[in-house]
C-alpha cells in the first residue's frame, strides 16, 4: 500500500537527461560553425549505437524497455562521447567507444545509477590507450583549414575513409593546441614562442576557445536550473587553474598560463557535464569540492606531465575510483548532531 | 521590531490547497449518533479504562484514566451510555484495533460538574497531575503529554516558549483558523504555559502564507499583560516541525535523541495552548479539537469535533461523497496516512482528513533507479544524505543506515517528494526502522533466553554441588557419627545470595532497556513496539515459568 507522501515534485530523470542535452546545443551549434558539420554526423552516429545498445541490454536483463530508454541517459553518454572523440574520425572507433561505454562501463557494472566509472570517460579511455592515431584526426578550425568538408562529405570520410577528389586530410585536420604544445615543447621551443603559431587563439585554440566558451554558459544554466551545484565545477577549475599558475609562475617559458588550460581541451565540458554525471560523482558538499579539485589537479599533471594530450578523462576515471571513500569520509553533520555527538 | 530568523538546510514548496478550507468559519459539528473514544489517544500507555458497559456517562467526565508516567486522561465527548468496550477499528495505518469505549449520546449534552482551577495557588506537581488527569495531550501531531512538557525539570525553568503557528502542511487549515477566530484564548493559554515554565520570553510563529492569523494574534498579542512576540516565517515545508522552527526562531538545534528544553525552548502547538486555556481557565477536560476536513469534498470547512467521531459522519458535513473518492487519509499530504474504514474515529491527533481522489492525488509514475542526484539531500531538513540511507535501507544494512542517523529522519517526505525517479524513499526508512526494532527485540529475546539457559546451568551445576556435600556429609556423618555444622553450607548460602543479585541485577539492567526516539513516532509504530513488548513479557514470563518448573 502507497504511504506518504502522497504529492511529488513534476521532475523526471528524462527531464534531467533533456535539460543536459538542451545545455550542450549551443556547444554544439558553435561546433558546428567554426569546425564544421562533422561532428553532427559523430553525434548521430553515438547516439543511434547507443540507444540500440542500451535497448539490448535492458532486454537482455529482462527491463521494460521503454521507461529505460526514455530517461534519456544513454544519450547524454553519447553525446559526451562523441563531442570528446575528434569529429572526423573514422566510424567504427565511434561505434567501439559507444560499446564500452554503454555496455560494459554502464550495463556490466549494473546499469543506470549502479556503475562506478563515467560511460563516457571509460569509452574514451578505451579508444585513446587502443587507437592514439585514429585519436589525433580532429578537423581544423575552418579559418584556418584549406578546405571545407560538406555535411554528405564528412559523413562519407567518417563511413568509407574516402575524402572528395584532391583534397587530402591534411588540408582539413590539424593537431589540436593541446598537441601543439606538447609536441613543440619537446623541440625545445618557449611558451611565448609557440602561442604564436596560428592554431593558438586569444585564450586557448582558434575556434575551440568559443566551443569551451559556449559549453561554460551551458553549464551555468545546468547550475541555474538546479540540476547541477556549483562545487564540482569550480572546484574543478579552481584545481586546475590554482596548479596550472603555480608551475607557471615557477618557469613561464614551460609551463603555459593556467588560462589556455582553461580555454583548452575538455575542460569547461568535463567540469559542467562529465565530472557532474550524479551517479559516479561524490555527493557530500565537501566530497563534491575534494573530488572536483581532484579532477582538477590531475588533469593539469596528466597534460603537463603525462603522456597523453588531454588529462580530463584519466582525471575523472582515478576521481571516481575515489568516491566511495570521499563520501564515507566527508558526512556533512546531521541535524542535532552540531553541537556535540551525544554519548552513546 | 523585526526578529533575526535563522534558517534550517532544505525544504520543499508543495502547493498548498490552503484557500479551500478557509474560505469557511469554523463550523460546531453536530453530535454524532455515535461516539467511539480511544484509549490510545496519545504517544505512551493507553489509558486504563474506569467505566463499565452499561454505565451512564456526562460530558467530560473521565473515562480513562492516565496508566503509568507517559499518559494522560480520556474523556467522556457527551453524555450517554457505554455501549461497549471493546477492539475498534482506529486511526493507523496498520489497521490494527484499539481498544475502545462506545458511547451511546443521550442527546442532552449534560456536562460534569467542572470548575476553573486556581493555577497559581496551587502546588504544581499537583497542577500538573490535574492537566493530565484533563487529557491535555500535544494536539500538533505528536500527542505527547503536554504535562510532562510542562514541568520546567531541574533548570527549573525553560526561558523561550514558542506557540507553533506554523502549520506548513499543504491542505490543513485547522490552527490557521483557530488563529484568527480564537487568538485571545490561545493567548491565555499561553500564559499558564508560561506560568509552568516561568520563561522569559514568548515567541510565535507562524508562516507568512497565514496573514489573517498573524493580524489576529497581533492584535491578541497587544492586549496581552504579558510580552508575546508574533514571528513571520518563511512558507518551507516542514517549517512547522517543532525541530525546525526552533532552528529558524533561535538558530538552536535539538540535540539527536534529545529534547526542546535541551536547548532552553518549549514548543507547544498553538490547538494545545487552546485546549490548555479551556482545561485551566474552563475546567474542562479536552474533548474536541478543530479538524479540517478537505480535498475530494463539497464544501472544505474546518469544523470543531468531538473526540470519538466517526469518519464517515464528519466528513458528511461536507456534503455527499464525490463518486471519484479513493481514500481518506488522517493529517497531511505530506506525512499523513490511509484510514482504512469510514468507522475509525477521531483522535486528539486528527488535524485534517484529507479526502483522495485519483485526480487529486495521482499515484506515482513506476520507480527508477537512483541516479544519486542528491536532490533528497539538499531537500532533507534533518541534513541527512537519503540517498545513502535508501542505499543501505535497501540491500538491508541497517547497521550501516544507524550510522548515517537513519532515527534522525522525521519522515517529512521532502525526500520523495522531489526524487526525480520516484523511488518511494519514506517508505524504504519507515521500514528499515522497523526492522531494526523488530531485530532488537529479537535481540532482546535472544539475550533472555541465554540468561535463561546460563541460569539453568547454575542450578543444575548448584544443585549437583549440593547433591555431592549432601552425599559427602551423610558419607561423613556415617564416619563421625555427630559431626557440627558444616561451614560449606554458609558458604554455599552466599555464593546462592551472590549469583541471585547478580542475575537481579541483569534483569533489572535488561528490563531498564526502554526504546529510544520513541517521541515523534506515529501511532502504528506506538502499536507495534507496545505489541513487542507484550510479546517481551510474555516470553519472560514463559522463561520464569520454565526456571521455576
């Protein structure tokens, strides 16, 4: 028998799940306008295999299909994946991280709220250690590429590999700032040298900068919207900035301002949408600030340190290794407890 | 003068459907064909029954009187006859009965004899004892024994009394229109209350979605010939709840486990202060409260009841059952529950009966999993983490929902309320707690049954000691043939004296275990721990039995 509370609140996982998709659509329009329609095709791509995988996998554990796939999460893994994947790469590397991260990082742990690692991060992880090459085809800012690939022109390169006559992949695809910097580094060249080179923008990348932008405002209308708090994010980006400016500070020539760190990479959408994914996130207020500033300094140490390009992915995976013991550790104080525990 | 008002974590808005009772004064129900009085009418011992079947009755005369110290008094609502004592359908979940006297009204209404009492020439253990023998019980939902709350203890005074005005449950409009209709005699109330506790200040509070309350206590307050603060609220459910309105007028908590006079405040409803204003200043013994009656009816009206009511004859007041009816539920939407009969009748608890519909009160969409979204945490006003309770509540580690203070939770709902995959997480607590109870009664048994066995042992091991010097002596007296009395045997008589303090002592230690957080439980859990303990004693006395046999 149904006991009270006999009212509730209107709100849904589908609503929470719409109102993400809805906050990454101006990203993803400028996406759109400043590198081209790939990524459209990518997005589409992800989805479509995550939604098939998501209704076998449900079936095969014996769920009612419908409400599991109406609640939108699938999606929100997709869309994640795919706007951290280059946007040209071919189709199967889409299909192979969309299989990790909806089969086995979510359905193999138990499901919707049961996994432990971020879908999305896992499939990245997965595809970044197999296929580093395939990892680096990311389209150049239309500004600066020599040419321009059409809607039905992408699709066709990200399907068969087959570009339109005479042009070649290097006129459309360039490495992204993050290599840039990396790469040149290790040729001994100085910070100031290398943001001179026409792929660094005002703050971060040409063009990539007004893509973090956009994915920032997202997030602040998802912290507005009361589904997000603030604490993962700005923890997050104070970690990241507060590391960054240190070993800035300490050698200027190497260690690039902690702002392109911000402008770059996958930050603005790992601190508003990858880091804040409820299921495998802390959430304590202080476990959300611990594991924010987690993700936070070890994207910069991974970038800076480590061997890949960008260090949100491995960040957030080791964070939410650590959530369990955060929020074991960081219970706020209940109601009567504030002044003193009593004597049990 | 405006008061610093401090606030408590969460909360949550649901509509408040208020409008629809208030439109109306409150009505004097008419005397009903039938009466059927509880005996458990507040949080404690039933009270013990002093009529007889067949026995004539006058209104408020007592009925019941208070059996042990967490009690109180009931009360004849009419004159009449007693029809019955017997097991009656009451007002809890469970459905279980309760045992109740059936009053026959006569119809002259013809009261006992009853007379103000002189409060402040009285000695006031002896007041105190004169509440309870009236009924006065916490008519805001709890229904603890206002006398025990009244006795300012060892600090020999509680500084802050607080009136709850706040009445944050959607759809429940009976202190709002006490407020405005009666506000001098709540008032009055007060001032014995204060009287009792000798505080310094009095505060009330009430939520700012009750203007008109607020202007008539305003204007109580300035005739009043002592200083009596009317505190606006903020509209947050629960911020009625005495833990959190203490938070928000003084910025205190009370202690887990412990009380309001903890941190120097009492907190009484504002019906209570009423009714104490008539027992005191009238005499009269509480047998009426104002219940709202609302939802799926005609004309939503509060209306002043006597205690015993049937359902079924209060809500006619209201005009024909609607055909879409699906339930009635005593209290709140919020943290009301399902009556199960149209017979049960009203208590000293009943604020409002909510009438369902399925228009109404749609049941919830099928439960998804938890997303650990934390929305129930940031909703919690207990600053518990829900989801982490539901967690363990659910894989059935309720050592584990104990150390996340899962008998802190006051099972306001804001969890389910705003859970966005529907997950009925109320529930999920009430039945952890129950379970845990149910396993330390079971514990309790265990513990017995093995004090039991041990003491079983010693006997034997005694009684084979015994045996053997028996022998022995006979064996020594056949040798010596007069041999004086052995110093074994006042050996053996203080090692006997010794073990039986020690297990007196056990018993006593085992039997001094009381339930704790017991205080703002609903009545069904009352039921349920009341009915474990009868089914402790009966095992103990089973145990005796053995050990004697």
């Amino acid at each position: 028998m149904l006991s009270s509370p006999y009212i509730a609140e209107q709100s849904s996982v589908s609503i929470i799940m719409l109102k993400v998709l809805a906050a990454l659509v101006p990203g993803i329009a400028v996406y759109v306008w400043l590198f081209g329609p790939a990524i459209l095709v990518t997005l589409t791509l992800a989805s479509v295999t995550a939604l098939v995988l998501e209704t076998i996998a449900v079936r095969l554990r014996g769920w009612p299909a419908k409400p599991f796939l109406m609640d939108g999460s699938a999606l929100v893994t997709a869309w994640l994946l795919a706007l951290s994947l280059p946007p040209i790469a071919p189709w199967w590397l889409i299909v192979v991280g969309t299989f990790f991260a909806i089969v086995v990082a979510k359905h193999l742990y138990g499901g919707l709220g049961n996994n432990l690692f971020n879908p999305a991060m896992v499939g990245y992880a997965v595809l970044i250690i197999s296929f580093p090459v395939q990892m680096t085809q990311w389209s150049a800012p239309l500004s600066l590429a020599g040419a321009h690939l059409s809607l039905l022109d992408s699709a066709q390169y990200i399907f068969t590999g087959i570009l339109p006559d005479g042009l070649k992949l290097d006129a459309i695809s360039s490495a992204t700032p993050l290599d840039t910097l990396r790469t040149q580094l290790q040729l001994e060249h100085t910070v100031r040298e290398i943001t001179r080179l026409p792929i660094f923008g005002n703050l971060g990348g040409t063009g990539g900068e007004a893509v973090v932008l956009m994915f920032l405002l997202g997030g602040l209308y998802l912290w507005l919207a009361r589904i997000i708090t603030w604490h993962i994010p700005a923890a997050f980006i104070a970690g990241l900035w507060i590391t960054g400016g240190l070993f800035h500070i300490s050698d200027p020539d190497r260690y690039i301002s902690p702002w392109f760190h911000l402008a770059t990479g996958g930050v603005m959408l790992g601190a508003f949408f990858i880091a804040t994914d409820p299921v495998t996130g802390a959430t304590t207020p202080r476990g959300k600030l611990i594991f924010g500033a987690g993700i936070g300094i070890l994207t910069y140490l991974i970038r800076t340190l480590g061997g890949y390009p960008d260090g949100v992915a491995f960040a957030v995976l080791l964070m939410n290794i650590m959530v369990p013991l955060i929020d074991a550790y960081t219970q706020p104080k209940v109601y009567g407890h504030k002044q003193k525990e009593p004597a049990e | 003068m405006t008061r610093q008002l401090y606030e408590f974590n969460g909360g949550v808005h649901p509509e408040e459907h208020k409008h629809a009772s208030t439109s109306r004064p409150i009505g004097i129900a008419p005397l009903p064909r039938i009466l059927i009085v509880s005996l458990r009418q507040h949080i404690g011992q039933p009270a013990k029954p002093i009529v007889a079947v067949g026995e004539q009755v006058l209104k408020g005369q007592m009925i019941g009187q208070a059996e042990g110290y967490v009690s109180v008094a009931v009360h004849a609502p009419t004159s009449g006859t007693v029809t019955a004592i017997a097991g009656h359908a009451a007002a809890h979940p469970s459905g279980l009965t309760d045992l109740c006297i059936t009053i026959a009204p006569d119809g002259a209404d013809r009261w006992i004899e009853h007379s103000a009492l002189d409060y402040r020439n009285m000695d006031p253990s002896h007041l105190r004892n004169q509440l309870r023998d009236l009924g006065i019980a916490g008519l805001g939902g709890a229904v603890f024994p206002s006398f025990i709350k009244l006795n300012p203890g060892a600090t020999q005074k509680v500084p802050t009394l607080v009136l709850n005005g706040g009445e944050c449950e959607p759809w429940i409009t009976c202190d709002d229109m006490l407020m405005r209709e009666r506000a001098a005699e709540i008032l009055a109330g007060a001032a014995v209350m204060r009287y009792m506790l000798h505080s310094d200040e009095v505060l009330v509070g009430i939520e700012d979605n009750k203007p008109e309350a607020i202007a008539a206590m305003q204007a109580a307050a300035s005739q009043c010939d002592f200083p009596v603060e009317v505190v606006t609220v903020p509209t947050l459910y629960p911020g009625g709840g005495a833990k959190q309105l203490i938070k928000t007028l003084t910025g205190k908590e009370v202690p887990s486990g412990g009380r309001s006079t903890d941190v120097g405040v009492a907190t009484f409803n504002v019906g209570t202060a009423y009714a104490l204003h008539r027992a005191v200043n009238h005499g009269e013994p509480l047998i009426s409260r104002i219940v709202t009656v609302t939802g799926n009816v005609h004309r939503p009206q509060n209306f002043e009841v006597l205690i015993g009511t049937p359902l079924a004859e209060l809500v006619r007041l209201t005009g024909a059952t609607r055909d879409d009816t699906s339930g009635y539920v005593m209290g709140g939407p919020m943290m009301g529950f399902d009556l199960i009969s149209t017979d049960v009748p009203m208590v000293k608890a009943t604020n409002c009966i909510l009438v369902k519909s399925l228009a109404l009160f749609p049941p919830p969409p099928p439960a998804m999993p938890c997303i650990r979204c934390t929305r129930c945490a940031q909703a919690c006003p207990a600053d518990l983490q829900p989801q982490e309770l539901y967690w363990f509540a659910r894989a059935k580690n309720f050592g584990k929902t104990q150390e996340y203070h899962l008998f802190d939770c006051i099972e306001c709902g804001c969890c389910s309320y705003v859970c966005p995959s529907h997950i009925p997480l109320v529930q999920y607590y009430r039945y952890a707690k129950s379970e845990i109870w149910a396993k330390e009664k079971d514990k309790k048994a265990a513990d017995l049954a093995r004090e039991r066995h041990e003491f079983r042992q010693l006997r034997i091991e005694r009684e084979q000691q015994e045996r053997a010097a028996k022998l022995a002596l006979k064996a020594s007296a056949k040798l010596a043939e007069a041999s004086p009395e052995s110093p074994d045997d006042a050996a053996n008589a203080a090692k006997k004296a010794a073990i039986q303090a020690a297990l007196e002592r056990a018993k006593e230690k085992k039997e001094g275990v009381t339930p704790r957080n017991i205080e703002n439980l609903p009545p069904e859990k009352l039921q349920e721990i009341a009915e474990i303990e009868a089914r402790r004693a009966k095992i103990r006395a089973m145990a005796k039995d053995a050990v004697e046999k």
